[in-house]
C-alpha cells in the first residue's frame, strides 16, 4: 500500500489519534492477555494463547497500514481549492436524476470516508464519478445497486 494519501487535517489528527491508541493502549492489552494465556500451560491447546496471538498479528497489521498512511499523508488545504472542477476535499451539490433528490457530499480519502457525515470515498464508484466534474456536468456511476446518474449543481471548498 504505498501511494499519496491526501487527506484534511482532522483526518491526520483522527489516524494519529487512533495509532498512539494502538501502539500504547492495544498492544499492552493483547501482551497482557498472552501472558496471562500463556500462564494456564500447554500451549498447543491453548485456545485463549492462539486467539491472543492471532489478535496480536491484527494490530501489528493495522500499526503497519496506519504508519504507511501517515508517512505518504499530505494535508489539502480546502482554503486554496480550485472550485471549478470537484476534487477531494471539496463538498459537492448534486441531483439525483432518477429519483429527482438533492444531495450533498464531501469528497474525502478512504481513510475519512463516513456516509453518516456524508463524507464520500474518492475511491468509491460515486467518488469516482464525481471527482473531476464540474457544475452542470452529468455523471453515471455504476453502484452496486446499479448505475446512478447524478447532476452536478455546486462545488464548493
């Protein structure tokens, strides 16, 4: 996974936050719970031990992924957004051709991406279709529920 990350500053700040917690929270935890795995004895029959031990991996895994994340990070700074065309980190006005409905998205990194925030993966099928586009275009995208047409009515930072 290598690769610029561009990504807004609450976003860096988030996955900051989130590998100090696991390099300085988590992995004591999972350390503590094979220690203590390892203390009840035979180890090949040890479901608690293999089950410690395979979390343990996971995190190792996660520490690696978020490393390589902040080290390719690069903060956009929506204040110095060209508005013309939508990129990441620009929050985008559409129509819903088909069921004539009006939506909202920012366009943000996989990393910040929350439909409850409406906050919309550059690398999802919608992301892509918007991401380049400017007001008035028209783009498909083809969803996994089928293709969208959408509308675009504003760009803005």
């Amino acid at each position: 996974m290598s690769g610029i990350f561009y990504m807004s500053k609450e976003g860096l700040e988030k996955l900051q936050e989130e590998l100090k917690y696991l390099k300085f929270v988590k992995r004591k935890e999972v350390a503590r719970a094979i220690s203590d795995a390892r203390e009840k004895g035979d180890l090949s029959e040890n479901a608690e031990y293999h089950a410690a031990k395979e979390e343990q991996g996971h995190v190792e895994a996660k520490i690696a992924e978020m490393e390589t994340k902040l080290a390719n990070a690069r903060i956009m700074d929506d204040r110095q957004m060209d508005t013309s065309k939508a990129n990441i980190l620009s929050t985008v006005e559409v129509l819903n051709v088909k069921m004539n409905k009006k939506m909202t998205f920012t366009l943000v990194s996989e990393a910040e991406a929350n439909l409850k925030e409406n906050k919309l993966s550059v690398s999802s099928p919608i992301g892509k279709a918007l991401l380049g586009s400017s007001v008035g275009a028209k783009v498909k995208a083809l969803t996994p529920g089928g293709e969208m047409v959408f509308e675009v009515l504003n760009i803005t930072a």
